[in-house]
C-alpha cells in the first residue's frame, strides 16, 4: 500500500512538471532571460559578505586618517553599495518576468481546460459536478502562479545561493565548506522527504474534499429552486454538514503535518548553526581567521540560513501546487471519449432525414432508463 502511494505521489509529480515544462517551451527567450536575471542577484547576496569582512578589516587596520585603510574602507563599502543596487534592479526584472510568463501560462491552460471541457462526452458530463469541475480548473490556474514562483524566483536562486556559498568558504576554509555542504545538503534532504512523504498524501487526500466540498456548495445554491419546491432545505443543510466534517478532519491533519515538518526544519538550522559558529570561533582562536574573516562567515550563514529557512517553505508550496494542480494536469490527459477522426470535415447535409425508432436511453450511473420506446 505504501509502495502504491509512493508511486502515485511520483506520477502527480512527473506528470504536473511535465504539463508545465511544455508551457515552458512556449516561451523560451522569456524564460531564459527571467533564469539569467535570477542568477545573478543571487550571485550579488554571495558576494555581499566577502566585502562586508573586507570592510571590518579595513577599519580595524587603522584610524580614518589612515589612507590606506580608508580607502581600502571606501572600496568595499562602494562595492557593497553596487552590488545591493544592481540586486535591486534584477529582481525588479525579475519579478516583471514572471508576471508576463505566468500570466500567458494561466491563460492558455484555462482556455485549453474549458476547450477540453466542452468536447467532453454528454455521458462525462452527466456524471461530473459541474460545481467540481469548475473548482478544479481555478484552483490550478492558481497552483501554477504559485509552482512559477517557487520553482523559478525561489528554489531557483536558493541553490545558486547553496553552491556559491559553500564554493566561496571552501575556498577561503575547505573544512568550514565541507560543515556548510553536509549540513545544506542533509537539511535539504529531510525536509524533501518530510514533504513528499508526510505531509503531501494527506495534503492530496484534502483537496479531493475540497473539490467535493466546492461541488456540494455550487450544486446546492445552483439547485435552489429544486429544494424549495420539496421542503428540503434542512436535508440540504445536513447533507453539506457532513461534507464539512469530513473536509475539516482532513484539512486539519494536513496543516498540522505540515507544522511538525516546519518544527523540524527548525531544529536542523539550529544544529548547523552552531556548528558553524562554533568552528568560526575555533579558527579565530587559533588565529586563522581575523574579525573580518568572522564577520564574512558570519554574515554568509546568516543570508544562507535564510535561503535554507525558505527552501522548507517553498519545497512545502511546490508540494501544494503539483496537488491543487494534478486534477486539471488530469483533466487535460483524460481522453475525449468520442473524438473525430483524423482529417474528419464538419458535415454537409443536403437531403434526407433523421429517424429515432424506439430509443431507450439511460446514463452510466443509473439502472432506470431516462426515456424508452421513444421515436421521432
């Protein structure tokens, strides 16, 4: 059962970054300039506690009528100034990149959805809330404007950030590299499978109540007149208090899985932390590293921790996307049911007739016939 589990998480999965990776390919040059933008105002955050060390170096080496330290003092300091300037313009671009792709995507997935829809069987329909349906193709217009920004402007930078980071301290301490790598990587790794394999069978098993807490509200305002006209609002009202219940007892096991998994994502920064600051100290008891030098590690971790703090948030969004969005990915897999032949031309009727003799019809899901013995 476990096994089975495993593999249908994988299929949503593969089949949710498949279906964006083609919608991806639809707008390649905008795509690659949104990436490039990204990387480097990540590479910007990298280097910014190189130079913030060099400044406390420079200051410490002599007073302010020292030429040589100021301008040593000057030198960083406008480097750092440059390099938050020029984060803040990539971002801007940034983030207009992401509004243009994101919003072309979930333009053309909507009309491609509603295209699919509407060509549908008769017998699909018959069977499928309409209330249901329409929650299933707006909740993952939404999944994809979150999946675009977790995947691109945030686990994106996130491990352009890890791998920078760690290159720059191994370069400079290859041991101090080494703590950092171990410990991003196995932090990385936990919160991956607490997300994939604690919280998102539950998140998954929420939002198909979801989708039939969304049906049961559309159906019973949409079919109003119909319960009034047979006295039945109370069994409407218990009818949608046990869908609430149910929708409730799920909803709540997902958000407080996911809190444990918050919880613990917690504790492991809080072990590589110390285990950063405490070799940060040692080295600088042994006099290998200056102030500065501190200060670099120092503020390196920090800015890494918080990209680290976020990969758990963002791991948990990705997982919230690829579920809000594996019924619409589903949607458009699903067949036609009766689809035209290949090359068929619209029809052309220029004599004759249509004749229904003793026609008995019925849907799928119900023994009584809707009609029988009917011709025309």
């Amino acid at each position: 059962m476990a096994f089975t589990r495993f593999t249908a998480r994988n299929r949503a999965f593969r089949s949710v970054f498949r279906f964006s990776w083609d919608h991806w390919k639809k707008q390649p040059v905008r795509l690659a300039a949104l990436l490039l933008t990204v990387l480097l105002s990540t590479l910007a955050d990298v280097l910014t506690p190189l130079y913030s060390g060099r400044l406390v170096d420079a200051v410490i080496s002599g007073a302010a009528s020292d030429d040589v330290a100021w301008n040593a003092a000057m030198a960083a300091f406008m480097m750092l100034m440059a390099l938050s300037f020029g984060a803040i313009i990539l971002r801007h671009v940034t983030f207009m990149g992401i509004v243009s792709l994101t919003l072309k995507m979930m333009s053309d997935i909507a009309a491609a959805a509603v295209h699919h829809i509407q060509r549908f069987s008769s017998d699909w329909h018959a069977n499928s809330f309409a209330g249901s349906t329409v929650r299933k193709v707006t909740r993952g217009m939404w999944a994809l404007d979150l999946l675009n920004d977790t995947l691109l402007v945030a686990l994106f930078p996130s491990i352009v950030m890890l791998v920078g980071s760690t290159a720059l301290m191994a370069w400079y301490w290859p041991m101090m590299g080494v703590i950092i790598g171990l410990g991003s990587i196995a932090f990385i790794a936990v919160t991956v499978s607490l997300s994939l394999g604690y919280v998102a069978p539950m998140a998954s098993l929420a939002n198909s109540w979801d989708t039939r807490l969304g049906g049961a509200l559309a159906d019973a305002v949409s079919c109003n007149t119909v319960v009034k006209a047979f006295g039945a609002e109370g069994r409407e009202d218990a009818r949608l208090a046990k869908v609430l219940r149910k929708w409730e007892n799920r909803t709540r096991r997902t958000w407080s899985r996911g809190t444990l998994n918050g919880t613990a994502q917690g504790a492991m920064l809080l072990v590589l932390r110390a285990a950063v600051i405490g070799f940060a100290l040692l080295l600088w008891a042994r006099g290998q590293a200056t102030a500065g030098d501190i200060t670099f590690v120092l503020t390196s971790f920090f800015i890494l921790q918080g990209y680290l703090r976020e990969v758990g948030m963002h791991i948990r969004n990705l997982q919230r996307s690829i579920n809000d969005m594996e019924e619409l990915v589903a949607i458009h897999a699903q067949p036609l049911g009766v689809e035209d032949r290949p090359g068929a031309k619209p029809i052309r009727i220029t004599e004759g007739e249509i004749e229904f003799r003793d026609v008995t019809f019925h849907y799928g899901a119900h023994r009584a016939p809707l009609y029988e013995g009917f011709s025309v």
